[in-house]
C-alpha cells in the first residue's frame, strides 16, 4: 500500500521537521473507481448504500494486513468497477492515508 503525498509529507514532518504526527483514532477503507491518484472517483454515497467502513490493520515485515473481513452491505444502485481501495482517517472527508489496486 503506497503512501499518499498528504502521509508522506506528515511522516517526513514528524521525522525531521518541528510538527508531531498522531496517529488517527481509526481509519476506514473507501472503495474506488479507478486509481485515487490518477483522478479515481470513490463510489458515490447517495442513494447506494455505500459508506466508507472502519477497519483495524497489522503490520510485519512492510506488510499491512487487515484483522478481519471487510463486508459491505448490498449495494442499492451499481457501484462501478470497484479496482482500487484507499484507506482515510475519517469515514466522510478526511484525508486520504494510502491506496492500494486490487
């Protein structure tokens, strides 16, 4: 899962620069049409039954693997050609933390 530039720039700050970066309370996964840092497009929310879910991840050896299923509910409209995810610190809005293809 690459990072994205909002992450990056966070993490080189808190490395080597004057500001702390904490940790997001949770993180929630989004579902994308298409690549988020090619101009993807997250399915949409109205009328579909789509939320970003919340999920919890482990990490060993550079790999980021999440603890449990992430299962969401039928969809009530087409959601597209799900391919790419993106995990954010907020369930609307937010920032965007990494994204990975599916």
């Amino acid at each position: 899962m690459p990072f994205t530039a909002y992450t990056d720039n966070e993490l080189l700050n808190h490395l080597l620069g004057p500001a702390s970066y904490t940790k997001p309370a949770a993180v929630y996964v989004a579902l994308f049409n298409g690549d988020p840092a090619s101009g993807g497009t997250e399915v949409s929310t109205t009328g579909s039954a789509y939320t970003r879910l919340a999920a919890t991840f482990s990490v060993s050896l550079n790999v980021a693997t999440n603890s449990a299923n992430i299962e969401w509910p039928v969809s009530t409209t087409a959601w597209g050609t799900i391919d790419h995810i993106a995990v954010y610190d907020a369930v609307t809005g937010g920032n965007q933390l990494v994204t990975a293809a599916l």
